[in-house]
C-alpha cells in the first residue's frame, strides 16, 4: 500500500499519529510490560518515600545547622563543581552543534547546575561587595543561561513530538505522553490533551 502526500495530508493528526505509532518499530532493549510497570511503580513509591523523608530531614536542619561552619576543602569543592560545570558546558554545546538528542539531557542538567552554582555563590558570601558580585552574576548571567538552558531542550523536546504526530500543536509540555506504546496497558500512546 502506498499514500500519496495529498492523502497524508488528509489524513486528521489523530490518523497521522495512529499511522506513525504503527510505522515505527519497537525500541531495541525496551523490557516487557510487566517489568516496565514493576520498574515504573517501584520508582515512584521510592522518589515518594525520599521526598517525604525529606521534609522532617530539612525541618531538623533548619534548626539545628550552625549560622557560622568553616568547611575543609572549600577550593577542591569549587573547583570540582566548576568543573563538572565546564564539562557540561561543553558537551551541551557539543551535542546542540552536531544536532544530536543528547543535548536534552545535557542541556537540562546544565541549567540546574548553574542555578545550585547561582544559590550557593549568593548564599556564601560575604557582606558588601563579595554579595553584590554573585548577585549581579547570578541575576545577568547564570540565571538567564540557566533558563535557556533548561527550556530550549524542553521546548524542542515538545517541537519533535509534535513534528512526528505524538502530541497536538497546543498540547503542553507537562501533558506531553512518553510516546512509546509498549509503556502502556493497551499499547496505544494516550493523547496529550
């Protein structure tokens, strides 16, 4: 069976997606249902667990951390944290360069980092000038990177969805299914809306 480009264009986005879904071939790797719905249930119950505990965790250092703390390896900590930094600069730019899927994650971890790298300069500095530079930093430039960073990918995460007929044009990103039909109990990607 062959269409022609005037009977795809036809065709209602639902069509289109129903036919790109049964065109494209299951994922190498991709584990059973069962083991995808055990893995899925038991990750949640775990990221849950770990957010309540959390809570009460926070509440006990709020109240009992010291206002003053000289730590040991300040220097190696900074370095180190700039230096992940710098690597996942550079494999950010990398992977936007060569136009590879890679840059979503890289790009999305790279804008947390700079917003921790943004909270901790404001946070340990002194009084006075050393303050006024990390908020002038944080505010003109980590912050602003960081929100390019994590929202490009993310925006064109929701660009390719919509180009290979996963998700409709208005459709939000946190409404957006994972787009394999494997993942779900009557192999069929649910719609984003």
């Amino acid at each position: 069976m062959q269409l022609t480009d005037e009977e795809i264009a036809a065709m209602t986005p639902d069509e289109r997606r129903e036919l790109i879904q049964r065109l494209a071939p299951r994922p190498h790797g991709l584990p059973s249902a069962r083991t995808i719905q055990r893995l899925r249930k038991w990750r949640s119950i775990v990221l849950l667990l770990c957010a309540v505990a959390l809570i009460p965790w926070t509440v006990y250092l709020a109240a009992t951390l010291p206002y003053h703390y000289v730590a040991r390896n300040w220097g190696g900590t900074w370095v180190g944290f700039d230096l992940l930094l710098v690597t996942m600069l550079l494999l950010t730019a990398w992977a936007g360069w060569r136009r590879k899927q890679y840059v979503f994650p890289t790009g999305f971890a790279t804008g947390v980092l700079l917003v921790c790298d943004a909270w901790f300069d404001v946070m340990t500095s002194q009084h006075g000038s050393d303050l006024l530079q990390a908020m002038l930093s944080a505010v003109l430039i980590e912050l602003p990177l960081a929100f390019i960073l994590i929202a490009g990918p993310l925006r064109l995460l929701r660009f390719v969805a919509i180009r290979h007929g996963m998700i409709h044009a208005d459709s939000h990103m946190w409404r957006m299914p994972i787009p394999i039909p494997d993942l779900y109990p009557d192999n069929k990607v649910p719609p984003s809306r």
